[in-house]
C-alpha cells in the first residue's frame, strides 16, 4: 500500500491534474510532488489542498461517474445494453483483481488518495492567525468529512455489510489517518471502519461553523451521510435523529414537482445537500454518469422494466426516461434521462452525493423500524405526493409499510447509486426478471463473496499483510 502513503502530490491535487495511468504503482516520489512540510505553510495552502480534495471526489473513478454507477448495475433496476462494455464485468459478476487499469484497482487508488491529502490538513501542526481561525477550523472540519467519506465508501466497495456478521467483525479495510511509507497494514475489520467513520463526522460537525454551498462539506452534509451510516448499521434511533437534525435545520425543501426533472441539470436546487458540481468549463465530457446511459454517449445501460413498473402513471418521476426508437426486444424502448445534459452542455448536471428526499426517506425507514408508522407514513407521503399530488396513500402499516418505504427508495434514488448497497443490508437475493446478462447472472442469492469488490492485485502484491476478499 506504499502509494497510499506517498507525500501530498501538492501540484497534482491544487491544479487537479492527475497522475497518468501508466505511472509506476509504486513511485514514491513523483516529479511534481513536494512533501507536506514543505507545502502547507500557509492558510492558503490549505484551502488549495481542499480543493484538490473535491477535485479528486468528482473524478470519473469516485463520485463522477462508478461510484454511481457499479452500485446500480449490480443491483436489480439496471440492465445492460448490448454494447456495454464499461464495467460490465461487475453487472455480470465476473470481475478479477487481475486487470491493471480496472475499477476496483482505481476505485482503491483514488479514494486513498484523498485520504492522504486529508491527512495532510488533519495532521498539520500549522497555526493560523487569530482573525482566520474559524475559517481555519472549517476547512480541517471538512478534512475529516473526506475521510470519513472516503473511508465509509472504501469499505462499502471492498468489505460485505455492516450486518453481514455479529459486531461487523468481517474484514473491511485499512483505516489510513497518518503518513507511514514503511507500513504494511492489515485489513481492519467493518466495525472498526464505521467507527472511525463516525468519529471522523463527528469531528467534523464540531469544526465546521460556516454554511457551504451545496459543493462542498457543511455539518448538515456530515449529518446527512450519518443519518445513512446508522441507516447500514440498522442504528434506527440515530439515523432517525441525524436525518431530524438535517431536516429541521430549515436549509432544505423538496424540489417542486415542475421542477423535479431538470434538477441535476439546474444545480444547487433546494434539495441539494451536496453533490458534485460540474459547468461548461469544468466537467468530465463523455465520462459524465449520464453518459452511460444516453444514445448520444456510450449508452451502455437502461433501465430495468421492474423499475418501471414500480412508477404510478402520471409520477413526475416517470419524465426521468425518454424514448429511443433504435432500441426493442429484450432491452424495451426507454433510456435513462434522469442527466439530462445534452449538445453544447452535454456533461453539466450536477452528480448527487445526498439530498433531502434520501435523508427523509432514511428516517421513514428508521422510523417504521422503530414501529413509529406515522412518523414513517408521514415522511413517505412527503416523497410520494411530491411525485404526483394525487397520490392517495394505501394506509399502509408494519411490514406492508416498510416495503412500502424499500420500493419508494428504488424509485426516488434509482441511478444514484444505492442499488446493491440497500441490497445487501436488507440481507436480499439480487433478483433480475428483467434481465440481459449472461445466463447464470440474472439471480444472484444472498448472500454472495460477488457482492464486494476484488481488492487490486497491485496492492497485494506489495503488502503481505493483506488478505483478498474470498471467492476472487
């Protein structure tokens, strides 16, 4: 894992220019890097490293396109095209360790990085001046927050549930919070990993004092994704009260039911609680998530018809799919469209990290664990009705409620990311009725070695305390 722990490469992340594909895995000295005693020196140093963070969030091999994506096609609401070639080793559940340039390998590269570069900040024994130490503790604060996502989506990639065993005392992986370039580090175990997940929000929650834009970390952002972290803890009480702390804040509002459709397109909507920003000037192009899904980029997934089914006619979710006359048969006619983006803006929607509607939709379901069904009903009627106002409620209670709640996730946060994670955690067969992957891929059973990533073979190699996940 040495190039987990190589210096901040400062130039790399302040300009966001990234390491080429072909440099040596385990260069530890690269030509443009400079250690970090030597690089933050100054206040503005480390707002430049904060940026270099959210820079290294939005690439195409974190939250700009696969941590979206490979969650969603390895779960049941997505099925792959006949000319899918990105990541289909994974909807298929035939991935490796073997491939050098593959997604789990980038998945691991990248996200380490910025945990490195958040160590940097964390770590720093750096005094600012007295006028800016508000402004100061805000950007360590949102340090931490990196860490702690970085950290929670490493091990939801590379290590099985939380619930998969008693304590989560199955493997997960390494927590990094300092620079070692001699450590070999064992794998830590899915527990100690949402601990320190927690931890690290929480540290973050009491630094941060400023409110952000929806691009960057704020303490409701860090609430937020606890009220998720407890939600895959089955923590019912605290998910319940992250996701209250988020809504009572007064900073959210669904977005209109007009509005619904364009609301990544627009950015920074009234739901927004964070998400990746990109413009006309800065974005991924053809890498874009939607990309993946329209005829105008590579159009390697659609949607799964059982999703479809799921969406009562007349919902405004229903304008997230639009028509493509080229397609028919087994793949039906509908393209994903919930990226909108096209010609000249083409790659200009905003990427969800989280909104309002899943933190309301994490406590309807942490309420209606907690047999609190009003409560529960109450925050899924908030969901439905702003998806088509003539909604009627069945009334629904106990179990019928809260696969109630389980269906209206799918369709709320459907290409978000979310698929086989809300999977795993509900201890549930992966079921394709709709399906056009190889024979033997459309059921996957509960539970399976495939619903995690292979660890990178790169990693291995080097690091002999490291044990690969079973059945790769």
């Amino acid at each position: 894992m040495k190039r987990v722990y190589k210096v901040l490469i400062a130039l790399a992340l302040v300009v966001g220019i990234q390491t080429s594909c072909t440099e040596e895995f385990l260069d530890l000295t690269p030509q443009q890097s400079v250690s970090n005693d030597d690089f933050l020196q100054a206040f503005g140093d480390f707002e430049s490293a904060l940026t270099g963070m959210y820079n290294q969030i939005s690439l195409t091999d974190w939250y700009g396109r696969y941590m979206l994506l490979i969650p969603d096609i390895m779960g049941e609401d997505v099925k792959q095209n006949a000319s899918a070639n990105r990541a289909k080793e994974w909807a298929e559940y035939s991935g490796s360790n073997t491939t050098l340039h593959a997604t789990e390998r980038e998945f691991w590269f990248e996200i380490y990085e910025a945990i490195n570069a958040a160590n940097a900040v964390i770590n720093s024994d750096f005094t600012p001046a007295s006028g800016v130490q508000t402004e100061f503790n805000q950007l360590v604060g949102e340090a931490y927050a990196v860490r702690a996502l970085a950290h929670f989506d490493l091990v939801r990639l590379y290590g099985q549930h939380y619930t998969f065993t008693a304590g989560a005392t199955h493997p997960g992986v390494p927590i990094i919070t300092e620079f070692d370039v001699t450590a070999k580090p064992s794998r830590n175990t899915v527990g100690e990993v949402y601990t320190q997940v927690i931890n690290d929000f929480n540290q973050a929650i009491s630094l941060m004092t400023l409110d952000n834009n929806s691009g960057r970390f704020s303490t409701e952002v860090a609430q937020a994704l606890l009220s998720r972290v407890y939600l895959y803890m089955e923590d019912w009480a605290n998910a319940e009260a992250m996701a209250t702390a988020v809504i009572n804040s007064g900073r959210y509002s669904l977005v209109s039911n007009a509005d619904y459709a364009n609301q990544f397109l627009d950015g920074d909507s009234p739901e927004a609680i964070m998400e990746i920003r990109f413009d006309l000037v800065d974005n991924p192009g053809s890498d874009h998530i939607g990309g993946m899904y329209k005829e105008s980029g590579y159009g390697d997934y659609l949607p799964a018809t059982d999703l479809l089914n799921m969406i009562p006619a007349g919902d405004v979710r229903g304008t997230m799919f639009r028509t493509d006359a080229n397609l028919g048969g087994a793949f039906g006619n509908l393209r994903v469209d919930k990226f909108p983006s096209e010609g000249s803006i083409i790659a200009t929607d905003n990427v969800p990290v989280i909104r309002l509607s899943e933190v309301i939709l994490n406590r309807a379901e942490a309420r209606a664990r907690q047999n609190n069904d009003a409560g529960a009903q109450s925050d899924l009627t908030m969901i439905q009705e702003r998806g088509l106002a003539t909604f009627v409620s069945p009334g629904n209670t106990g179990q019928a409620l809260l696969d109630e709640i389980l269906v209206e996730r799918r369709i709320e946060l459907a290409f978000e990311g979310h698929g086989i994670f809300d999977s795993t955690r509900n201890q549930n067969d992966v079921v394709r009725d709709d399906c056009t992957a190889p024979a033997g891929k459309c059921s996957i059973t509960y539970p399976n070695d495939r619903f995690v990533l292979a660890l990178p073979l790169d990693e291995l190699d080097v690091n002999p305390n490291i044990a690969q996940n079973p059945g790769y």
